[in-house]
C-alpha cells in the first residue's frame, strides 16, 4: 500500500469497536498504512484512553454496549484537546438517521460498514491531512488577529454585490463595539467615519469603485461614545472577469496616538509657548495657503503686523512676568477680537486656518484671508487698536498699552510672503512714526522712504564735521509782562545736496544711530558761545532751554561732560535749562533719579518737554526735582472747541501748581487759543503766534531791542 506516510508517522489511531473481527482488520489496514493503534470494545473506556493517549484520529463504531458512540463523540468533544480531533463514525449501511446523529454529536465523517478495508487507510490519511490543514489554518487566523490586535491593525471585506462586510475582530475593537450590535454593510461602516472626513472617505470608495484602483487616506473616526480617534485606511477593488467591481477588501489601523505624537511634535515646531499661539514658521505657511487659495479665488489677503507701543518699558520697569502676562493676555484678547467675525477655516483644511501669530517679543502678526477690498483690513486693525487700548490688570497692576499696525495687501503690493511681510513692517515702522497707536497701509513711497533714510544716515554722520547745523532760538514769552524769560535753541541742518532737513525727520535717525549724543553736545557748546557772546556784549541775562536726548543718559558720565562744558565756556549753570521727555524719567529709574538730582545740583534747570504725550502718571514726577512743564502742543491744537484737551490742560495746571513747577505752553499759534490758555491760567507761551524760531543773528537784534510783546491780563 503507497500511502503517503508524511501524515502517518506516529499518528495514533484509536479504534472503538465492539466487534472483535472490525477490530483486527482495522488494525492490520492502518498498520500497513503505516498508523500506530490503540483499541477498545467499550465506550467508557474509550474516552479514558482518548484523555490519556490523546490519539491523533477516532475510528468509532455507532454501536456499542453500555455508552453509545454518539455520546462518546459528544464527550470527546467537550474534552479541553477533542475540539479538533477528527472522529471518524462507522454506520450501517444507509442508515441515514445513524448518520444524521453522527453529525449532530460532532463527528468529522462517516465510514459505512462493510468496509473496503483498502480504502480506509487513505481515508484517514485525507482526514489526517485536511484535519492538520484546518487546525494550521485556524492558528494562523488566531495569530493573524493576535498580530491585528497589537498592531490595532483590523482588515475588512466587502461584498459590493449583496452589500454585506466581514470585518475582523480588530476593526470591532477600533470601533469599540460588540460584533453581534452590527449589520454587517457600507452603511453602518460608513456611520463610524467623523462627520468631517465621511465626505473624504466615501469618495474615496466611490472612486475606486469607478476607477478600479486602490486608496490610502488618514482619516479620523468618531465611536459611539463620542470619542475620536484617527485611522489610516487602505483599500483595492476585486473585479470579475468582466471587470466589474465585486469585492473591495480593505484594512484600518487605530494611529491615533501616531497622530497625537505628531501633534505634540507640530505643536512644539509651530506654536509659541507663551501664547500658544503659531509662530513665525507656521505664519509663513499660513500665509502662504493663504494666498494660493486667493490667488485661485482672485481675493485679496491682507497681512496686519502689530507691535506694542510701549512693551520694552513695561517689561523693563514691571518685570519680565508682568510683561510676560501682558503678552499672553493681550494674545487671548486679539484672538477674541480678531475671531470674532474674521476667522477663516478653509474648505479642504481639516483643521483651523490661524490667522493670528507671534513672531516673537511683542510682535504680533493677522492674516486676514479671502477679503474683498483692502478697507476690510482697516475695520479690523481699527478694531485691534480700540480693543488693546483698554487696561490690563495683571499682578495688581492697572497696564495700558497701544498697538501700531502696518497693512500689506495681497495681490495689490506684492506676490510673494516676504515682500509683504518686510512691506506690513515698513508700513508698522510708519505707523510708529505718526506717533504710534494707529494703523498705516503700505505705499510705495515708504520703501522709497527707507531708501532714503539710507541716504541722509549718511550724510548725517559727517554733518557734524562739516559744519552744517546751526541753531534757531523761539521766545518764550510771560504774557503778563510781555517779557521773553527764555529761549529755546533749535537745531536746524543744512545739507548742501538734500537741502534743509528739518528735525522731526533727522532727529529720530541721529538717535537711532547713536549718532544725537555728539550732537547734543555740540548744541550745548554752541548755546553756551552765545550766551558768553551775549554776555560780554552787555546784553541782559537771557536763560536758553536746551533739549536734551534720552540717549544722552545711557551714559554714566552725563553731569561730568555737562559741568566740564559750562566750565570751558564760563557760562553759570541758572543760564540753561535742559529740556527732557518723560521716556527718559520713566525708562532709567534710580539712576536717572540721580543723574537729575546732580544736575540740579549744579544749578541748571530742569524741564519736562512735550508732557501729556508720555503716559506718565502725574505722581510719577513727584520723584523728580524739575522746574518746568511744558504742556504739549497736541492739547493747544482746538482747544478752544476741545473740551476734553481743555480738561487735560486745566488738570495737569493743578498737578503742576500743586509741585510747583513753571508752566509753559508750547504750539499756541491763533488768538482764540492764547485767549483761551489765558482762560485757565496760562501766561507763559511759546508758539508761532508771538515769535517762529529765529536765526541767531534775528535773536540778538531783538534782545538788543528789548522786544516786548502785548500784554495779557490774567483772569
Ligand atoms: P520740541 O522740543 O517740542 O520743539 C518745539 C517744536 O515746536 C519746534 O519744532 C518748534 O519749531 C515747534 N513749534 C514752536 N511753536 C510752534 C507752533 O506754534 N506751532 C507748531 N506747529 N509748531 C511750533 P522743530 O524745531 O521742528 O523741532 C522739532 C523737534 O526736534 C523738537 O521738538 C525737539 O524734540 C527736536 N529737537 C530740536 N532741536 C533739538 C536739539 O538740539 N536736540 C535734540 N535732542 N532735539 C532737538
Ligand atoms: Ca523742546
Ligand atoms: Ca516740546
């Protein structure tokens, strides 16, 4: 006999038979088959040996004294290993209902007697063999789904025919269900998908459906107890023979926490840590999204960049974590603001378009994406600049800040990110200029602008040198005597190529530069010839009023150059006064509290210039020994009709009388205005109404005049 003995090799038979001559003809086939056997008449003792020999296969005979072979293969079954075991059950001929019960108990096949005793060994080898093929099988499946689990990686068939779906055990436990709580179709599969991707998914079906061609997409899931997850899915089509689509067979992998590490990492490398909000990195794709889609749309995006007014003192003053707070506060407010009503979300972006950033510092940068005419921009950063002027409290602190914005549009004042973002901050740096708090559009004449500050910074550095400042003198003028009681130098700069350059334009460059310390120091010496001039031509002691830069007191050495200068020239210190600006009380602290009390010190006056421009709280100058207050000529302009300038005015008149300082009010230029400033108590005026600054040689002629000017009667 040539049966195959791959399978027979130590493969136990166990033959149950009560027939002693079944038996032994059993034995002898499959022994020269090649099985080994085991034999018993007896159905109790059949399964003692099945449990202690645990036999490869079964021969059981239906009928048998005592426990009948049904019940036996019942047992044999219910035996922790006689799950698989293959039972082969010998019937009478044709008993049909013998067969029948075979089944019913569990047996593999059936063999009916009598026998072709040749037949039976290959008979059970075949059963051997698919046995194995089915038990290997099964593991592999176990396996395949151990390995599915781990990987949280489940597959999926689809018959598109009859709309029925196997999933595996793994796609139940991504979406968290029981399997016997499903229909088995698209529909419920599709149920699963998050309302925002189903759109995504199902073309991507219907696609491959059409196309025949297989889909990878991420995608995210939303389970029945509201829990999103993120899945990758991929899936081919099986056609028939002719083609058409059958089969779809699929697998989906649970990466959520892919995705969540992904997301941890995206947050670090795009999100500022202090305001959560996008940095620079993430700005520029945004902007750069931003303007495909309304390159595509022929819309315009307008890009705002905001700097805060007056963030480096605060930080300095307050302390890093006031300063700190301020900009996470003001970042959640500008979200608030900016949100609103302008938060974009692109369509075929599943996650919010940011429009607002961080670039750094007190940087702030706003997309405003898909608008129609620039003027949109203008009610947002009109917005902004409202909403940052109200208070901050932080850490006990009542903080007020402003914003400057500067505005480039796209496509009108360029294509591409870095020229309008470099263009939103020429226009900020304009905005900044025009004495900050307010919002400026980008225009072509601010980059000719920055080529032409190149230019002059050039010329400047050599002005000094080339001799080409000079200095006009404007009166200041007690209107209850008709008397000047002082002059204030103003520097005025000739450049033989650009012509006369007036002050507002090289002042702020020379103090940029670094360059306005030299020059101060050249105005004090030059006003200090022409008080000697002034003197030793016998003419009455005039005292002049000097500015003086804050750069000047980043320097330790301030009252030592300035008492080595007075000392050169022999002029007394009562004849200068230095005119300040409330940032260089405010910016140094202690020091300049110092500083100023050793000028004092040396006799020379102290002013506080352009006061009501600098936020300086008025208890603030209390810490300082000054002499005068020089009211700004902003609170002049209309204060006639201006009730609220005319409040500020008659207010800082009481703080002032209150320290008694000297008043003066600069930028009076009409009658009604004099007339006025007069009304609330002030007789000391400087302003083009009485005098314009004056050439040194104008000023002397007057002083020699004694010019006295109309009188004023105070109320
Ligand atoms: P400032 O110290 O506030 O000087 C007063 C400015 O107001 C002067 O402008 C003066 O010409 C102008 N002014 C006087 N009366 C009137 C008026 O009735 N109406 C109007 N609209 N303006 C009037 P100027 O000379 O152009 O100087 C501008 C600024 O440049 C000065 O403002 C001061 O901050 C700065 N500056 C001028 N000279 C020097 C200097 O020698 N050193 C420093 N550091 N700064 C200087
Ligand atoms: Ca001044
Ligand atoms: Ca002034």
């Amino acid at each position: 006999m040539n049966v195959d003995s791959t399978y027979n090799t130590r493969s136990l038979v166990l033959i149950v038979d009560d027939d002693f001559f079944i038996r032994t003809l059993a034995r002898d086939a499959l022994g020269q088959a090649g099985f080994e056997t085991e034999e018993t008449s007896d159905g109790d003792e059949a399964l003692s040996l099945f449990s202690r020999l645990q036999p490869d296969i079964v021969l059981l005979d239906v009928m048998l004294p005592g426990t009948d072979g049904f019940t036996v293969c019942r047992q044999i079954r219910e035996h922790p290993e006689g799950a698989n075991t293959p039972i082969l059950m010998m019937t009478g001929l044709d008993d049909v209902e013998s067969i029948r019960k075979a089944y019913d108990s569990g047996a593999t096949d059936f063999i009916s007697k009598p026998f072709n005793w040749h037949v039976l060994g290959y008979r059970v080898q075949y059963m051997l063999r698919s046995s194995r093929t089915l038990y290997d099988l099964d593991n592999s499946r176990l396996s395949l789904s151990y390995a599915q689990r781990i990987a949280r990686l489940g597959s999926w068939e689809w018959n598109v025919e009859n709309d029925r779906m196997r999933w595996s055990d793994a796609v139940y436990e991504i979406f968290n269900v029981d399997p016997q709580e499903l229909d088995k179709t698209y529909q419920a599969f599709l149920n699963f998908i998050h309302p925002l991707d189903k759109e995504l998914v199902s073309s991507a079906v219907e696609e491959a459906l059409t196309q025949k061609k297989p889909y990878s997409i991420d995608h995210q899931i939303l389970l029945p107890d509201g829990r999103e997850r993120f899945v990758h899915s991929e899936a081919e089509v099986i056609a028939d023979k002719n083609g058409k689509p059958v089969r779809m067979a699929g697998i989906m992998q649970d990466i959520t926490e892919r995705k969540e590490a992904e997301k941890q990492i995206r947050n670090l490398a795009y999100f500022d840590s202090l305001t959560g909000l996008p940095n620079r990195i993430l700005f520029k794709e945004n902007l750069d999204h931003a303007l495909a889609h309304a390159g595509r749309k022929s819309s315009k995006v307008a890009t705002l960049f905001l700097d805060l007014d007056r963030f480096k003192w605060i930080n300095d003053t307050m302390g890093h974590s006031v300063g700190d707070k301020l900009l996470q506060e003001f970042a959640s407010r500008l979200s608030k603001t900016v949100r609103k009503s302008d938060c974009i979300t692109h369509d075929n972006l599943s996650q919010p378009f940011y429009s607002i950033a961080r670039l750094g510092g007190d940087e702030f940068t706003i997309i405003l994406d898909d608008i129609n005419r620039s003027q949109d921009a203008a009610i947002v950063a009109r917005r902004i600049i409202e909403e940052s002027s109200k208070p901050f409290f932080l850490e006990g602190h009542e903080v007020f800040v402003t914003a400057s914005i500067g505005i480039s549009i796209y496509p009108d004042d360029a294509n591409d990110i870095v020229t309008l973002i470099k263009y939103a901050d020429t226009a900020m740096y304009h905005a900044k200029d025009l004495g900050k708090n307010n919002f400026q559009f980008y225009s072509r004449s601010m980059t000719d602008n920055a080529f032409e500050l190149l230019l002059l910074e050039n010329q400047l550095r050599h002005a000094l040198e080339r001799e080409e400042f000079t200095l006009h003198y404007q009166p200041q003028v007690d209107m209850v005597s008709g008397q000047v009681f002082c002059l204030e130098a103003l520097l005025r700069w000739h450049n033989p190529e650009l012509g006369m350059i007036p002050p507002s334009t090289f002042i702020p460059l020379a103090e940029e530069t670094g360059l306005i310390v030299g020059i101060d120091e050249w105005v004090l010496k030059a006003v200090c010839r022409q008080l000697k001039v002034w003197e030793e031509e016998g003419l009455p002691p005039v005292r002049v009023a000097v500015n003086l830069s804050g750069q000047n007191f980043v320097q330790k050495n301030l009252p030592e150059r300035i008492r080595a200068i007075l000392e050169t020239s022999g002029v007394r210190p009562e004849c200068i006064e230095l005119e300040l600006t409330e940032g260089v009380l405010m910016k140094n602290g202690e020091e300049t509290v110092a500083t100023l009390n050793d000028l004092k010190a040396m006799g020379l006056s102290l002013a506080i210039d352009d006061f009501g421009t600098g936020y300086s709280s008025l208890s603030y100058l209390k810490r300082f020994q000054l002499d005068t207050l020089k009211i700004d000529k902003s609170f002049v302009q209309n204060i006639e009709s201006d009730s609220e300038n005319a409040a500020i005015v008659t207010a800082i008149i009481a703080l002032a009388e209150s320290m008694k300082l000297r008043i003066v009010t600069e930028g009076v230029e009409t009658a009604e205005q004099l007339d006025t400033l007069r009304n609330l108590g002030c007789h000391r005026i400087q302003g083009f109404l009485l005098d314009r600054p004056q050439t040194s040689s104008d000023i002397t002629l007057q002083l020699r005049d004694g010019k006295s000017y109309p009188k004023a009667s105070l109320p």
